[in-house]
C-alpha cells in the first residue's frame, strides 16, 4: 500500500508539472489545437481558422468580445464572484464563466458539462491567471472560439462574413460577431434573427461602456 499511494503521489505530481508546463508555453507559444477544433474537424471534414495576433484583431472587436461574454474581465483573477452569485441566485440557468474559463476549456479540456472537468477549469484558471496576461488571454480567446459551424477564431469569422481581416471590422460587425458566441451554431452573423439583432445593440453599447469607463484598460495599450 505504502508504495501504491507513493505512484500515485508521484503520479499526480506528473499530472500538475505537465499541466503547469503547458500553461507556460502556451504563454508564447500559441496552441496548435484545440478539442473542440478537432473534434469539428473529423466531423465535418475541414475547419476554417486564421490565427492572428491581437494587434491585428480590431480593437473594438476585444471589446466586444469582452462584453459580451465578461465585462469584468479586467477586474476579476478569473472568477466572477458577482457573476457566479447572480448565476447561482438565478438558479443556474444562465452562465458565470469568464473569459479565462473559457479559454482554459477550449485550449486545455474539451466541451459539455461535467463535474471532473469543471473541476479541472477551475484548477486552471488560476494557474493561467498568473502565467499569462489579460491581453495574451483575450488573444488566445478570440483565436480559439467558434464562431460558426466549422469556424474558429475572429479572422475566419470577419473573412467569411464580412469579406474583411479581423483588424477591418466596424464596430457593428465586431458586435454582430460577439452577438453569437454563446450559441455560435445555431446564430447567423450576416442573417441574425430579431433576438440577436437586440444582442448585437446591446454589446455595442457595452463596448462603449467599458472603454469608456476603464474596463478594458488591461488588454488595450
């Protein structure tokens, strides 16, 4: 026994070091996959994605981004204490996740709902949290999200939509763009439906706001 819980010990210990490896590589080095990426691309056969760096995504198109899905972004260490209270008061049927969740479930674990392995995001986040910055996190995000059936990252998404590069985008389409993360399957860009066009305002307004106010002061130069 002694020597069983020693593997194991030492086993975890791999485990971490690993984990903690990737996280500092990643910190430079960008992810050459995702889960998610490559789940879609053996279901449909082909992705469309274009990695770039953020200072060629469209200023507005971050913050968009970022109020969209996390407007606190800049003053949380990766949980949303309010958020994850709202949520919770709401009786979990909307989310708390931050942007940094996102990314530490997009680029480190894979999709769908389970206790391991929101287990796993929120022993991550923190870790990623330290290692990289508000700006290399939001990059790395608004390289990895999907943002249409077999679309991943806002330069596919500006090209496909708009026939633009990610650093072209008008503040409404960085907002029609932002509008449909949450649901990027089932959301059109270029066709939104009624409840989507209201999204779209409403993060324009919220990108206003929180350039405005200082929220986004810690991934803008």
């Amino acid at each position: 026994m002694p020597r069983i819980r020693s593997w194991v010990g030492r086993g975890f210990l791999v485990v971490i070091a690993c984990v903690v490896g990737l996280v500092v590589l990643y910190s430079v080095v960008n992810p050459p996959v995702t889960h998610t990426i490559w789940s879609e691309w053996r279901r449909l056969g082909k992705v469309e994605r274009d990695w770039v760096p953020i200072e060629q995504i469209s200023p507005v198109m971050a913050r968009s981004a970022v109020a969209a899905e996390d407007a606190n972004f800049c003053l949380h260490w990766g949980f949303d204490v309010e958020a994850i209270r709202d949520a919770l008061e709401d009786g979990g049927s909307r989310g708390a996740s931050t942007i940094t969740q996102q990314v530490v479930k997009n680029v480190f674990l894979w999709q769908g709902r389970s206790w391991v392995r929101k287990a796993l995001e929120t022993s991550i986040t923190p870790v990623v949290e330290i290692f990289w910055s508000k700006q290399r996190i939001l990059e790395v995000y608004l390289n990895v999200a999907e943002t249409g059936n077999g679309v991943f990252g806002v330069e596919a998404a500006a090209q496909r939509n708009f026939n633009v590069t990610a650093s072209k985008l008008s503040p409404v389409q960085a907002a029609r763009i932002a509008a449909i993360l949450p649901s990027p399957r089932n959301r059109s860009v270029t066709d939104p439906s009624v409840r989507t066009r209201r999204r779209a305002a409403s993060i324009l307004d919220g990108a206003a706001t929180i350039r405005a106010d200082g929220r986004a002061d810690c991934f803008e130069d």
